[in-house]
C-alpha cells in the first residue's frame, strides 16, 4: 500500500484538470481587465433582450403589474393591419432604394477605383459627407426642398413646365418617393465606400492580365470584380436588411410617428416605436420587435446561403 501511495504518475498519463476557480484566481488581473465589458453587456444588452422576450408573452403598460397573456400578442399582431401595412412599406421602401444604393455604390466605387481618376480622396469625402451629417438637420434641409410652394424641387419642376408634386398631401402617394430620395442619398457614400475597400484588396495583376489578354471594361467587371467581391457585397447586403428592417429616422421626421397621410411613411420601426412608448403596449412592442428580429434573421440566413453557394460554384 505504501508503494501504491508514494509511486510517481505513469509517463503519459493525464495530468489532474486545474479547477475554473483556481485558474480565475492565477489570472485574476486579465479577468479583472474585461469584466467591465461583461457586467455591462449583461445589464445593458443580455438582460433587455431576455427580459423583452419574457415581456412578448405578457401584457404590461410599463406601471401596473405584468398580466401574462402567452401567444395573444402573437395572434393579435398577425391579424393587425397597421402591422401588415408598416411591414409592406419598410420592405418597399427598402428594396426600392437599396436597389440603386447597392448598384450605384458598386459602379461609383469602381469608377474611383480606376487608374484614371484623379482626386479619389475628395470624390470619397463627398460621397462619404451625408453618412456622418445630423439626421435631423438632413431631414430639414430635404423637408425644405420638399416643400409644396416654395421648395427647389417644385420650383424647378415649374420652371421645365411641370405641375408642382404635393409630397404630403393628396393620397400619399408621393411619400414614399420623397423618403427612397433621401435614402438613397444618405447611404450611398457608406456602401461605397465598403466596395471600394473591397476593389482595393483586390490584386491588380488580374487586370493587368485581362487587359493584355483584350477583355473590355464590362468583360472585366462581370469576370473578375464581381466574382471577387460577392463576400463584400454579402456583408452589405445583411447590413442593407438590417437598416431597412429598422429604418426610423428619416421618416419620422419627415412625416411623424403616423407615417403621413393614409399612413404612407409608417415603417415597422416607426410602428414599433409608437405602440410601444405611445401607448404603453409594452408586451405587444417586444412581440412585434421578435418577430421582426426573426425577419431580419431569415432573410440574412438566405442571403449567406445563396452567395455561399454561388461563391464555391465560381
């Protein structure tokens, strides 16, 4: 027995696992470092998300005690037609402008790119210059440029011959319009400029090699750019899903919380924000934000699965 006691470990066998509180307290000072990060994470980010997910089966106006309702907010959103109607106006507005955004992101960023321009740093803070503007001052200034008798728009409109655009009144048909204008012209510097970080990684012996070889301008972009950027157009695309899920600012200040005339302007955000802290349906707010979340999530999952796919075959 004492043999067995005091003999040495077999060469090769495992030594004992050092216990998770021992190795917090030998690296004390690193875990000191980001714990910071972490307490701030579980108060501000981890706890409101599960709380708001709690919260989605109940039904609370933020004073009274919670009452829980389990799928009824579920059920009473899927059969709301404010809902189905903010959701078809973010999604138009969304694809209608990202259409552009992404298309004349990618072109101009191509176009700077090139050898031939001169000045690139200018042409990439002037693009750039709206992204990092105030929303609120932009949307004063476009309100102005909007506006029905003395706007510039409506002005020029005149001067060529054409009858003024009432942007906000008559059916609201012109709402829409109005926000896509100011959406595009906010956010194609910023995709852009992600593009053409993304052309500039690029090496530039494959077109050296096209160009002596006698490919054109379009030859190149279709069989080199593009293949080699579908992760940099992937990313935008996810973040392009994200923003316009929860587009808020520039309609709102164009047009309110209500979204203008026939609601026209209302997008999920917009809807979202207003049940929630207008009307103190907290429980139906977090049921509205979740299903939205799952929205973005699928849609980003579907486009991560297409563009991988399409990336591998290429």
């Amino acid at each position: 027995m004492s043999q067995l006691a005091t003999a040495k470990p077999v060469q090769g066998m495992t030594p004992r696992r050092t216990t998770l509180w021992h190795e917090i307290r030998r690296n004390w000072v690193a875990y000191a470092y980001i714990a910071p990060f972490f307490v701030l994470f579980a108060i501000f980010g981890a706890f409101p998300i599960i709380y708001s997910f709690v919260l989605s089966f109940q039904q609370w106006n933020g004073i009274s005690a919670a009452e829980w309702i389990g799928l009824e907010n579920y059920v009473r959103l899927f059969a709301d037609r404010l809902f189905w109607l903010a959701m078809w106006n973010t999604v138009f507005i969304g694809i209608v402008a990202h259409i552009p955004i992404l298309g004349g992101a990618m072109l101009l960023a191509f176009i700077i790119n090139s050898a031939a321009i001169r000045f690139k740093h200018f042409y990439r803070s002037a693009y750039f210059l709206p992204v990092v503007t105030s929303p609120v001052a932009v949307s004063l200034v476009f309100s102005t440029l909007y506006g029905v008798r003395f706007g510039l728009i409506n002005w020029l409109l005149t001067e060529m011959g054409f009858s003024p655009i009432d942007w906000w009144g008559g059916s609201g048909e012109w709402i829409k319009p109005a926000i896509i204008i100011l959406f595009i012209w906010r956010w194609l510097g910023w995709n852009m400029i992600i593009y053409l970080a993304g052309l500039q990684g690029i090496n530039p012996e494959l077109y050296e090699v096209a160009a002596i070889d006698g490919a054109n301008l379009r030859q190149v972009f279709v069989k080199i750019t593009l293949p080699l950027m579908r992760p940099i157009i992937l990313f935008t695309l996810v973040l392009s899903t994200v923003g316009a899920m929860t587009l808020f600012d520039e309609p709102y200040l164009l047009v309110g919380v209500t979204g203008g005339t026939n609601n026209a302007g209302l997008t999920i955000a917009m809807y979202l924000y207003d049940r929630g802290f207008k009307f103190a349906h907290f429980g139906y707010a977090s049921a509205m934000a979740y299903v939205v979340s799952a929205i973005i999530v699928a849609v980003s999952v579907l486009n991560i699965r297409f563009f991988g796919r399409s990336n591998t075959e290429a």
